[in-house]
C-alpha cells in the first residue's frame, strides 16, 4: 500500500468478523453475494473505477511474497505478456505437501492453467477484454485460465505465493488430490459446476 497499490477485501456474506478485521488493512472493504467469481468481479470492478492497470486476485488464506507488486510489473513488462500468476507452496509440515506443491507449478507451466491458490493477476485491459469471471459456481480459475490463453500464455512468476495447507490437512491430503482431480476431470468432461460445487460442498 505504500507504494500505491489498493487492497480491496471482497466478503461474500459471511457471517463472523471478517469485514470488520479486514477494514484497518484495506483501502476498501466490499460485501458482495456468496461465490468466488463474483467476490473477484466485484473487486476487480472497484479496482478499475479507482484507476487500477494490473489487477491480481488473491485467496484470504494465502499471503504475497515481498515486493510481489515490483515483480508483477517487471514480468509483465519483460515477457510482453498481459496475465499470469506465482508459484505455490502449501504451508503445511508435511512432505508430501512439497511434492503436491511441485506438481501444482509443473502442471500450470505446461498446460497455461493456473488455479486461484496461485495468486491469478491481469492488466485491466485484458481482464476487460474477457469480461471478467464467469460467473460459475465452481472452477472459475480454470474457466478463466482458457479463455485468457487465447491473449498470451500466462507468465509464471517463481518466487512462491504461500497458502494455507489446512484444507489438505483436515481431509486427507491423498483424499483432497483424488478430489481435486476427480472435479477437474468431470468439469472438462461438461459436468455443470454448480452440480461439482454442490459435490464438492458434500465431499466436505
């Protein structure tokens, strides 16, 4: 925020404190209707009547590396390209979670999908061009993903963007993959992601 970047807290009607905890951190603090696609668009929105050129979409359980705005700008700038996102690495003592990690980025780095954990960011100008987030219940990221491709390939920013690992901890880590990739597998099949998000809402 020193250097001129906005936070904006998106809350989608929870019912705790979250609004009145975010408040003393953020520039602005918005409530909006429960689902991630429309807690970013809502964000996204205020961003750009504020003047914001880059937007980047960050998950309340993870946190940015130093300076990630300052990277941000280089790679954009030197790869001539108009999205992408950081590496992951899941905060959590267990080893497998390192290897889940790698196999996260690896994946992102060959297919141009890249998921929300890893901190998604745009320049204005393109997000405008896609109109934003489909407003869908679930797979909003990889729903983006592939219609940002068709702009450029996403850059990817090695210095890591670190999560919460206590999702994986709580169900299982081999559960939470199988889970994961059993959703992906069926929504590039045509399953409707609001059936997988209320699947998903039961698996949980």
């Amino acid at each position: 925020r020193k250097r001129g970047t906005q936070v904006i807290v998106v809350d989608g009607g929870s019912d705790d404190a979250t609004a009145a905890l975010a408040k003393p951190h953020a520039d602005q603090v918005l409530q909006s209707s429960r689902g991630r696609a429309q807690q970013m668009n809502a964000g996204a929105k205020a961003a750009i009547e504020s003047g914001g050129e880059v937007l980047l979409f960050l998950h309340a359980d993870s946190a940015l590396p130093d300076s990630a705005d300052r990277l941000i700008e280089t790679a954009l700038r030197t790869s001539g390209r108009v999205w992408g996102r950081f590496d992951v690495r899941i905060d959590a003592e267990v080893p497998m979670l390192k290897i889940v990690s790698a196999m996260m980025n690896g994946r992102s780095r060959l297919t141009g999908i890249c998921t929300g954990d890893q901190a998604i960011f745009v320049t204005r100008r393109a997000f405008e061009q896609l109109a934003g987030f489909a407003p869908i219940a679930l797979m909003e990221d990889i729903e983006f993903s592939k219609r940002a491709r068709s702009l450029s390939w996403p850059v990817a920013i090695s210095t890591r963007v670190v999560t919460s690992g206590r999702r994986w901890q709580r169900h299982g880590v081999l559960r939470t993959i199988m889970l994961m990739w059993i959703f992906r597998f069926a929504y590039f099949l045509g399953a409707s992601p609001r059936q997988l998000a209320q699947r998903y809402r039961d698996a949980r």
